[in-house]
C-alpha cells in the first residue's frame, strides 16, 4: 500500500466510513442503510474518496466522451409535469414539431462529421401516430447512414406500445429495423409512488417505468437510466430509486450507464419550491451512485445540468463519463441551465486533462474506443 492509500484509509476511517470501505475494498454490495449514511455523512470529501476508489478500480483513469447531437423533436405533450418547463400545449406560440424532413435536414450537413450519435427525445404529441415514430429514426439514418439512433424514454416507448395496434415483438421489431439503436434513461425521475403523485401523476408510474425497460433490454436494446434529484424528494427516496435501477439491472443487464439529472427550477410549476441544486450536492449524488449501482458500468457526470465545471470535478468523486458535445439540447435550457448550448471536443478533452485524467472517444454502446491526444 502507498503512502497516499494509507492517507486516504485514514480519512475514510477517521469519518467513520471503514466498515463501508472495507465492503467496497471486498467488492462486496452496499445496504440500503449504506446508501443512506453515504448521503447522509457531513464529509463529503471522504464519500468522494470511496465512489473514486471504485471508479479508478473500473476505469483508471479514462474518462469517456462522445461527439453527439440532441434534437429534441417535439415539445407538444399532453401531460403537465411539475417539474417541466420545456412543455408545451398545441396552439401556444413556443410549440413546435418537427418533420421527419426537418430531422433529415438537420443531420445530412453532418454526414461528413464526426457525430456519432443522434440523441432524439420530446415530449408525448397528442395527435402523431405510431409511424411518425419510425419516420423520424428512418430520416436521421437516411441523413447519415453510420449515425447511431440513441431515441425515446421509457415514457415514449409505453406510448409507442399502446398506440401501435400491434404486439409488443413486432414494435420492437418495427423498431430495430427503421435504425434505432438505443435508448436513453430519461423519464424515471425518482422511482417511488409519493414523488411519483406529487410530481409527474399524469405519466407511466415506477412500477411501469421499470417494466418498460425490462420489455426493452429483454427486447435487445441497451439503455441509460437517470434519476431526476433536487426537488421534493427525500435521502430514503434517492436510495430507494437506486437499489431499484440495480435489482432489474441485476435481471437484465443492459442499462449501460446510469446518469444523475440535476433539477433546474426555473419557469417550471416548482420553481418558487427550492433553489437549484449545489456543487455539494451534485457531487455527492455522484459519489453515492457509484457506490450503490455497483453493477453499472459507467457513471454520467452530466454537463448539460450539473454546468461543465461541477462535471470536471465529479470525475473524482466517482464519474467516468462526461457524456458528449451534445449540441442543441434544449429541455433543461428552458428550465433554466446556465450551461451553454454545447460544447466542442476540444473543451471537453480540456475539462478532462485539466483534471488528470485520460480522455477516451467513445460510440454510445462502449464498444470502440480512442485515446484522444491533446
């Protein structure tokens, strides 16, 4: 053992966290009550030293990033979740939909580029039917044929389901075969039922949001998964939506990354409720997710919500992605991000080295992998 492990045995132990380090140290899984004494310790420092323990353990020091485009295709949706401000009503002069032309538009001048990834999500249009769904991924791969389709929360593939007219294996079929690659975690928010009531009632529960994602891994797609956090829920409410996330990924292993969504309040129906969530706290849900998911490979620190700055830092408490450039998201820029719109590859392999550690250049399945040099 070197000396810096002896100093940093110390910390974990003097804050008296050794009976969790030696569970981490045997690979052995952490309890619930783990989970909530990790959230709930004053030293965060030495938190961020156990969840950097387990990263360096997995990934060293590589950390992974993409060169991906959001286009979020829709914000017509006829649900009204509290915590939403990118919604919209028909008729309102911020709605808007996008064609499968105007997808196919948008992605054919970057036929050329090294976007590899096209993240499509929205909200749930009151009056598209099942083949606008297929339309759309057809028009993205028909724009740039090697781009890989990263589309539609569990919320939209529930709605795809019932509004198919056709059975579970032919949707995923017809999925498969229009280009759809995979899907990403939004939608779960936190998985209980009393955050589920007070917040997002019009939509798929926890229970349904679960199932749903079991019908996709057993279906072949690899997914994300996030919690939404920073708003009404609870410490007992976070844990409980992790241990969750790692029981059906302990059944069906194909969540690929699990990301922590930082809530941004503003022009939302909470927004007089809090305050947006701190580096402290953004850094801790880091750290305690990579500890509880032990099973999930990799662990997001999402810029888009937790500001290029915080993202930089989570690396050490726990991260090993930093997602990508992703150009164009909007839904958290209506709530209210002070993050910019995107991020070119040079910055973001800065934020990496500048930390000490080692940028990969990765597609969205962990498949392929580049060293990038600065």
């Amino acid at each position: 053992m070197t000396p810096s492990q002896d100093l940093e045995n110390l910390l974990i132990d003097r804050a008296g966290l050794g009976a969790i380090r030696a569970k981490v140290d045997q690979g052995l899984r952490l309890s619930f009550e783990d989970g909530v004494l990790l959230y709930e310790h004053p030293n965060l420092m030495a938190v961020g030293a156990l969840a950097n323990r387990l990263r360096t353990r997995m990934h060293g020091k590589k950390t992974y990033f993409n060169i991906n485009l959001h286009l979020d295709y829709t914000n017509i949706c006829i649900y009204s979740c509290k915590f939403c401000a990118f919604a919209a009503k028909p008729g309102e002069d911020r709605a808007y939909l996008m064609s499968p032309e105007d997808i196919y538009e948008r992605i054919l001048p970057l036929r050329d580029s090294e976007v590899s990834e096209v993240h499509m999500v929205a909200g749930i249009h009151p009056e598209m039917g099942y083949e606008y769904y297929l339309d759309i991924i057809r028009a993205a791969k028909r724009a740039k044929p090697d781009i890989h389709v990263k589309a539609f929360t569990m919320v939209e593939i529930d709605h795809l389901l019932k509004i198919s007219g056709k059975s579970e294996d032919q949707v995923f079929e017809d999925l498969r075969e229009a280009g759809l690659g995979s899907c990403p975690g939004g939608g779960a928010e936190v998985l209980t039922t009393r955050i589920h009531k007070a917040v997002f009632r019009d939509k798929i529960s926890p229970e349904e949001w679960l199932a749903c994602a079991r019908k996709v891994q057993e279906h072949g797609f690899k997914m994300n998964a996030t919690m939404l956090y920073g708003h009404v829920e609870r410490v007992k409410e976070r844990v409980e939506h992790l241990v969750r996330l790692r029981e059906l990924q302990d059944e069906c292993g194909g969540f690929m990354t699990f990301i922590p969504l930082a809530f941004w309040p503003y022009n939302t129906a909470l927004e007089n409720y809090g305050k947006v969530t701190t580096g402290w706290n953004d850094l801790r849900q880091v750290a305690v997710s990579r500890l509880m998911l032990d099973n999930f490979p990799n662990i997001k620190a999402y810029w888009v919500m937790m500001t290029p700055k915080v993202a930089q830092t989570a690396q050490a408490f726990g991260a090993n992605d930093l997602d990508g450039t992703v150009t164009e998201e909007r839904i958290t820029h209506d709530a209210g991000t002070s993050a910019p719109m995107e991020l070119p590859k040079t910055e973001l392999v800065h934020l990496i080295q500048a930390a000490g550690f080692e940028p990969v250049l990765r597609d969205t399945t962990y498949q392929n992998f580049e060293t990038v040099k600065s």
